[in-house]
C-alpha cells in the first residue's frame, strides 16, 4: 500500500526571489534521490511562502524493493590465468564486491568478456531511506545566497526554525543543523504565531488556512489577482496587467490582502512610464487606469496582514509614494531646462567601460554603423537613423535617468518629443534598448531597428576586443542577450545582410581600441553569434536540420533560417533516410572535391553517363530555385538524383586506378556535393 511524505522547513523571512527556484530545486532533487532509491512514487507538490518551504510525495511504497546488482571486473584474460585460474585482479574484485570468487561470472560486452559480481540486495524500510535523503536534500538546495547562523555547520537561505518530516503520518527522525524533525509547524507571524500539529499533507493545508497562512503561491496568486481586480473597481478603474509583479508580490506574503491609496492628480503629469516604475519597482504598488487605459491617480498595495483599520495602511503608501513621485515630478521639470542635444556633449566625460572609451565614443561607433545599416536597407530614413543615435544616450546624463535607471531610453523620447523632434525619431530613441529580455518586444520601426543592432554590436565587438568574453558563469555586459536581440531583430525584419561584414565594419570603427588580433576577434565574435542562433534555431526545428544548414553558413541569419526550414521539412519525407544516406556517401567520398570539367568521353560504364545527364536536367531548376530561396523546392528536384547515385555507386569504382578517370568520376560527384553543399551539410544528417 502507497504512504505519503510530507517535509516542511520553517525559516526566518526568504527573499521573494529565492522561492521559485528553491521549489522547482527540491522537486527534482528529491524526485533524483528516489529513483536512486529505487523508490516509485506518484505527485511531487511543492509549496513556498517567505517563512516556509514545503514538499509533498504520494504514491511511496513503505519498503525499498529488494534489488539483484551487477558489478563488473576486469576483463576475462585478466581475471583468469591460462590455466582458467583465478588471478590476483579476480581475487581483489570479489574481496571488494563482498563475494566469493567462485562465485564471479561472465559477461559479455561490446568490448569483450568480462568477470561479473552479482549480489542481491535486500530491501529497507523507506522510514530508515528518507531519515538519510531528507538532511542530503536540505544540505543540497543551492541559493543565491546562503547564510550559516550560531556555531553550525550548515547553510541554509534563512535561518531554520522547525522542520516537520511525516511519512505515512509519523516522524522521519533526523536533525539538520540544530533543528530535529518533528510534527510542529507555525502560523502566521503576526497575526497567528502559534504551534500547531501536522499529521498529513491535507490536515498541513487545513490548519494553515485556519492560521492564516496559504502555502500553495498558486493559491496566492489567484487571491491576488482577484483582489486586486475586485479594489481597482473600487477606485474607480481596472488594475495594470502586471503578471511579473503578481509572481513577485505571491512569495511576498503568506496571506495577502489589498486595499488601494490615491495620489495627486497634479503628478500625472509626469510621464506614464515613470509613474508606474515608481509604485511597481519601488514600492511593489499595481496601477489603475481607465476604460481608455489612462493611469489613474490611484494604486493597489498587497498586505500581508488582515488590518483593523486599512485607513492606517493607506495613508502611510500614500506617504511614501507622495515623496517618490515628487522626487520625479522635480526631476523631469528640471532635466527639461536642458536640451538633449546639448546633454550628448557631456557624454565626453561619461566613461563606457575603460578600455573601450567613453559614452560619446561608443555613440560615434554605432552612428557610423547604423547610418550604414541604413544605406544598405532603407537608404529614405539614413538621417533620421543617425539623429536618433546621435541623441539615444543622452537622457542617461539627465536627472530623472539617474533617479529612475528603468526609464532609460523612454526619457530620451519623452524629452525629444517635448522638444520638437521628428516622432519617428523620438519612438526610436526608447526602441533601440529593445528587446530587453529573451522574448521581449522588439523595435517596431527600421530605424529603432538599425539603432538597435549597431548599439548592441559595437558592444559585442568592444567587449571581444578588449578580452571581456563571456563565461560559462559570467556574462557581465549581458552579451548573450544583445547578440540574441541582434539575431531576432535581423529575423523579425527579414534584413538581407552578412552578419560577417557588419562585424567587419564594428571592428574597423573599434581598431584604435583592440587589445587582440582583429582576425581572433572577429572569428569569435561570429562563432558567438553562431552559438546563439544555433540553439535559438534548435528550440524551433530539429538539431540536426539546423547544424546541417548552419554548417553550410549563417552570416546571412535569414537565408539561414530559411535552409533550416526546408531541410526539416524535407526530413519529413518517407524516403528521406535512404536519400541522405546516398548524399552522405557523395560527401564522404568527395571531400573538398576536385575542380575540373566532367569529360563524357572518360566514361567507361553506363551508370556515369546515366548520372551525368541526371545532373545536368536538375541542375539549371535547383540554381533556379536557389536563387529564388525556394529551398525545400530545390531540395525536392535534387532528390531526383537518388537512383542515378545509387545505381552509380553500384556499377562504378569511383577511386579507379586510371588517375584521368578517376578525376573524372570525383569531379561528377563534385558538381552533386557543391549543389547540396550551398544549402546544408548533409554529413551533419542523423539518418
């Protein structure tokens, strides 16, 4: 019959952030320390809140089932003489493995015989299982900090303060720093701090609920949002979307409560952006806007207590937030005495990064860059692409920027509106910080766009250049994620541009700051860039589609995605295997191939004749084809070619002894390679 583990630690408050990840750690920790037990089990439950983090496992059997365990020796010529003795390896095996050497057998393996231990290994009680992999699973939870407290060994996110450990209702003994498990668990800290018993997962979420605590952040999160939804009408509008917040405000509490506070209509003023940075960054507050979606003077605030009298609460948020929007209000009424023009200047004195120069250097690079994106793709918005770099940084030597860092770029084109810029300048200023994170919202316009990839490439350029490469574990300058804006943007857009000659011209523009060989910067730059979007690609199509094509090249990321595209579509084919396998079987022998005419009169077997005149009827239509980027079309005609090789490779010795016919037959099956050879890398295959 199937028992139930439950485990709860007790904790002084954890950071918000360090929650999620903690459940998501103890899930599949412990589900990796049952199978290594040998041990079925059904549902893992986690549970997390600021002062607890809980785990709940049905379906485990109360015995560890009995096991048979092969251990393998040393190879048979090694354990046993010639005499068919056992030899000194054999002996020390089985002294090692328990057994008697008598008792070793043979096994057969990919690489020959070897000697065997086979021992049986009873089962154990679970009870006994969970007492050693219950401290093992706390020790190993990895936090992005740790803490130890009094004279302990142990580390843990927060100080531990009780620990209940049931399986099948009773206490799985076992201590972890100062703390011994137990069935005790606590309410909520202020408005019920009390002990109270657990006997199972489901008498755990009752008595939670009775003391004010909901453990499950899911729960959380739909009290929330039905909260905030049910106060926003209440002031007179509809709450913000805001799921980021929502996930961040859930594992700020235990059990929430909203109430809603206004703020001076005076202040609206200021820009949307800034106000709502100001209640969500700092002070966690959602907005309230109108039917129109217009900000509303008013917010919500999630509590984590019940209060007597909300007027209290609110008029203390309404304090706070009063002096973070003054502080704002005066910061953009000042920053507008000065223009963004005459801001760029004191980018001089700015410092980017050491090596690199300063704030207006790098601005000059990524003008010169973009001006050039500009003429290569829509020549009509060549000025307006180099105003808007030339006036992007500027809002970052402005007052309200250096209060509010969020509101970089969104300053720039408030600024520049109120200013009398041209609008599509201004849009562009805020887009060309886009996209600012995995799947974010990218520029809308060409010229956000060319802004936008000449800014995060001469970042790129600069950072190789000087030696500031990103780690397996450190990415300071955010690297990855400026080369995957570059990639999504160019594939968003459709830009038909080599990758490699941007580089190229970025590298040109930083030559006086490189600290490396220009020739070692660039190779690592593109094989960066290759990395990036061979795994970008890889989350949409099969692997080895996209190593085949990007093996054929990826400077022009479009054309690349497109060879990807067909080549997993081609896949799908029901006689794709035996195809690839002919292709391959071209690559293989070819190699780099020969460079010399095919001479119909060397043929000595009809088979290459026959192969000949198969090429030559596809090849015009693929080049055709090619051209136009039909490549699954292309892909399709060559496939023409499957019998002709075939019957090929089995009337004809290709490397013949005849170096003129030999030649020949090469250069035939060249003309094939090089055809697949401009859209993928069929060696790359898995067939």
């Amino acid at each position: 019959m199937s028992k139930e583990l439950f485990l709860e630690v007790g904790t002084e408050e954890i950071p918000s952030g360090f929650i999620p990840k903690a459940m998501a750690e103890i899930e599949a920790l412990l589900a990796k320390e049952l199978e290594h037990a040998r041990l079925t089990y059904g549902e893992i439950r986690t549970l997390g809140t600021p002062r607890r983090l809980a785990v709940a496992v049905s379906g485990l059997p109360t015995v560890q089932p009995d096991a048979e365990i092969t251990a393998l020796g040393p190879a048979k010529n090694v354990a046993f003489n010639a005499e068919g003795k056992p030899t000194k390896a054999a002996e020390g095996f089985a002294r090692g493995q328990g057994v008697d050497v008598a008792s070793l057998t043979l096994v057969s393996t990919e690489k020959g015989e070897y000697v065997a231990a086979v021992r049986k290994e009873s089962g154990r009680p679970v009870t006994d299982l969970l007492g050693e992999i219950l401290p093992r699973l706390l020790g190993n939870i990895s936090f992005r900090k740790s803490m130890r407290w009094g004279d302990l060994d142990v580390r843990f996110a927060r100080p531990i303060h009780w620990i209940v450990a049931l399986f099948d209702g009773v206490v799985v003994p076992f201590s972890f720093g100062n703390i011994e498990s137990g069935t005790i668990s606590r309410g909520h800290r202020f408005m019920a701090n009390q002990p109270f018993p657990v006997r199972d997962f489901a008498h755990y979420l009752e008595e939670c609920e009775r003391h004010f605590v909901i453990p499950d952040p899911e729960r959380r999160k739909e009290i929330i949002r039905r909260e905030v939804h049910r106060v926003a009408k209440l002031a007179g509008g509809h709450v913000l979307p805001d799921e980021g917040l929502l996930e961040e405000v859930a594992y700020l509490c235990e059990y929430p409560s909203a109430v809603h506070g206004t703020f001076s209509a005076e202040f609206l003023k200021v820009p949307r952006e800034v106000l709502i940075t100001s209640m969500r960054n700092h002070q966690r507050y959602f907005s309230v806007v109108d039917e129109d979606g217009k900000l509303r003077p008013a917010f919500i605030t999630i509590n984590n207590t019940l209060t007597d009298d909300p007027s209290v609460v609110i008029k203390g948020n309404e304090r706070v937030l009063r002096a973070r929007l003054s502080d704002a209000r005066f910061f953009f009424e000042e920053d507008q005495k000065v223009k963004l023009e005459t801001r760029v200047e004191s980018l001089k004195s700015v410092v980017y990064q050491q090596k690199l120069g300063t704030s207006f250097e790098k601005m000059e690079r990524f003008r010169a860059l973009a001006e050039g994106l500009a003429g290569l793709l829509n020549p009509a918005v060549k000025e307006k692409a180099s105003r808007t770099a030339f006036l992007c940084k500027a809002d970052l030597v402005s007052g309200m920027v250096g209060e509010f860092p969020e509101v970089q770029g969104i300053m720039g084109r408030e600024y520049a509106l109120i200013e009398g810029e041209d609008a599509e300048v201004a849009a562009a200023i805020a887009e060309h910080y886009l996209p600012t994170q995995a799947g974010g919202e990218l520029p809308a316009s060409d010229i956000g766009a060319f802004v936008s990839i000449a800014d995060k490439l001469d970042t790129i350029c600069g950072c190789f250049g000087v030696g500031l490469i990103p780690t397996g574990s450190a990415d300071p300058y955010a690297l990855r994620r400026s080369a995957l804006g570059i990639i999504n943007i160019i594939l968003d857009k459709e830009y038909r541009i080599s990758l490699e000659e941007q580089v190229d011209k970025a590298l040109g523009l930083l030559a006086a700051k490189l600290t490396r060989p220009v020739a070692e910067v660039k190779a690592d730059v593109v094989e960066f860039f290759r990395g990036r979007f061979v795994n970008l690609m890889a989350d949409r199509y099969a692997a080895d589609a996209v190593e085949a094509a990007v093996s054929a090249g990826c400077s022009d990321l479009v054309d690349a995605e497109a060879r990807i595209a067909a080549l997993a579509a081609f896949k799908l084919q029901s006689d794709f295997e035996p195809l690839a396998v002919a292709f391959k079987r071209v690559g293989n022998i070819v190699k780099d191939g020969v460079d010399v005419p095919v001479d119909p009169k060397l043929f000595q077997d009809p088979a290459e004749g026959g192969l000949h005149k198969a090429v030559q009827a596809v090849a015009a239509t693929v080049r055709k084809k090619i051209e136009e980027r039909a490549y699954l079309d292309a892909l399709t005609e060559i496939a023409a070619l499957r019998g002709p090789v075939d019957t090929f490779f089995d009337k004809v010795m290709v490397m013949a002894e005849d170096e003129r016919v030999r030649t020949n037959r090469l250069a035939l099956l060249t003309g094939i390679a090089r055809m697949l050879g401009t859209m993928a890398d069929f060696a790359k295959i898995a067939a």
